[in-house]
C-alpha cells in the first residue's frame, strides 16, 4: 500500500503535475491524520472498558465489605440493646440485699467495640483515579461520602466511647470487690477461682460503690454515651444498607 502512495506521487512529479500532488499530498496527510484519530479513539475505547470492568470489580468488591460492615453493625446493636436495659437498672436500684452480685457485677458497662469499617476496596477504588463508576454521577458520592464522613462521624463516636469505657472499667475493676467468675463466661473462659470475699460481702463492697455520687455519675455518662453510640451504629447501618442497595441495582 505505501508502495502504491509511492508510485503515484513519483509519477505526478515526473508528469509536472504539481497542482494535482499538492492536492494529493493534503489528501495523504488527511488520510494519515485520520488513521491517528481512528487509532486514538480505539485505543481510548480500550482504556475505557478496561475502566469500567475494574469499576464493576470494585463495586463487587465494596458490595462485599459492606455486608461484612452489615454484620458487624447488627452485632454491636444487638449487645448494646442488652448493655442499656442492664445499665438502667443498675440506675434504678435502691435495695440490693434480695440480688445477687455476680448479676450486677456483669451488668456493668464495661464492653466497648473495637468494629472497623472494611474500606480496603475503597482505598484501592481512589488509589485507581476511576470515578466514572456509569451513567450513575451520584454512585461515586455516595460511595466516597460512606467512606468519608460517614466513616469520620462513627469513627468519632466509637473512639469517644472505647476511651471513656476504659476509664470507667478502671474505676469499677479497683474497687474492693473481686470480679466473679462468672465475667469470665463472657469472654468463653471457664474459671474455678478462689474468692478473698464472700458473695455476701462483694455485694455489700458493691452496693455502697452504687450509692456514691462518682459511680452512678460515672454509670449515668456511659448510659449516655451507649446510647449514643447505638444510635451511630444505626445510622450507619441505613447508610450502609442504602448504598449496598444502590450498588446491586447497578451491578446487576
């Protein structure tokens, strides 16, 4: 083929044909020119849909972590909708005599949750520089908005709620009553301990810890907080569900 281009602007020349070569000339620069753009477009194309099986992968991907996030959130709410009953009726008492101390001990609110948002698939989506995930704009600021602020506002919260409870936890653990055994349960740990105390007088050690003003500050500060920490993991939970949700109805 450039052979024949060859050829035919050889013979113009030779013909004195000037006016027809240049015009020829144009039309061969035209021709070039435009197998440039062809081979752009299709290289562009490719890129494209490189692009846009990496976007699906990754939104497979979070789909994923946001069920694990999903599970994780049920967890925390389910414990926390046992911890506020138990925390309020600790609150509530004002004869501890007919209860039993193993009882109250473990209904202090001592846990705190260490739950992280999965956002690996998230790192690697900006890490990439896609944000075109289709013909849905918003798809990318719904994602980017979890992962962000959402993420930032339960992040606060929990972080609040993890240092607060550990400073609660060492108030209560240094008192002059012993933990029970029975705590241990919670962690999936048989004991058989020997008690310094007798039941009788952990719980009377306990019941005048639940009568001073710092304990049921302390009790009532982490009522508080507990709450407002299930409410964040509601919240986030409708976040995470919502998005999930709008991700399926694209990948689908």
């Amino acid at each position: 083929m450039i052979k024949f281009f060859r050829h035919i602007r050889k013979s113009l020349i030779e013909k004195n044909k000037m006016g027809k070569y240049f015009k020829y000339a144009i039309g061969e620069i035209l021709l070039v020119v435009i197998g440039i753009l062809i081979a752009l477009q299709i290289n562009n194309w490719n890129e494209t849909r490189k692009d846009t099986i990496k976007a699906k992968s990754y939104l497979l991907n979070i789909k994923e972590d946001l069920k694990k996030d999903t599970t994780a959130y049920n967890a925390a709410i389910g414990s926390l909708k046992s911890t506020l009953p138990d925390t309020e009726f600790l609150l509530s008492i004002k004869d501890f005599k007919t209860l039993k101390y193993d009882s109250l001990y473990n209904s202090l609110p001592t846990v705190y949750y260490e739950i992280s948002i999965n956002s690996q698939t998230f790192d690697k989506l900006i890490n990439s520089g896609i944000t075109d995930l289709g013909d849905d704009t918003q798809l990318f600021d719904d994602i980017n908005n979890y992962y962000t602020n959402i993420s930032n506002n339960y992040y606060s919260v929990r972080n609040w709620d993890i240092k607060e409870t550990n400073k609660e936890a060492d108030f209560f653990f240094n008192q002059s009553f012993e933990i029970p055994n029975s705590y241990f349960n919670y962690y999936g740990i048989k004991t058989n301990f020997f008690s310094a105390k007798s039941p009788d007088e952990n719980l009377a050690t306990f019941s005048n810890m639940m009568r001073s003003v710092e304990a049921r500050n302390k009790l009532k500060s982490a009522y508080f907080r507990k709450s407002r920490l299930f409410n964040t993991f509601e919240d986030i939970k409708k976040e995470a569900i919502k998005l999930l949700n709008k991700i399926d109805e694209k990948t689908q």
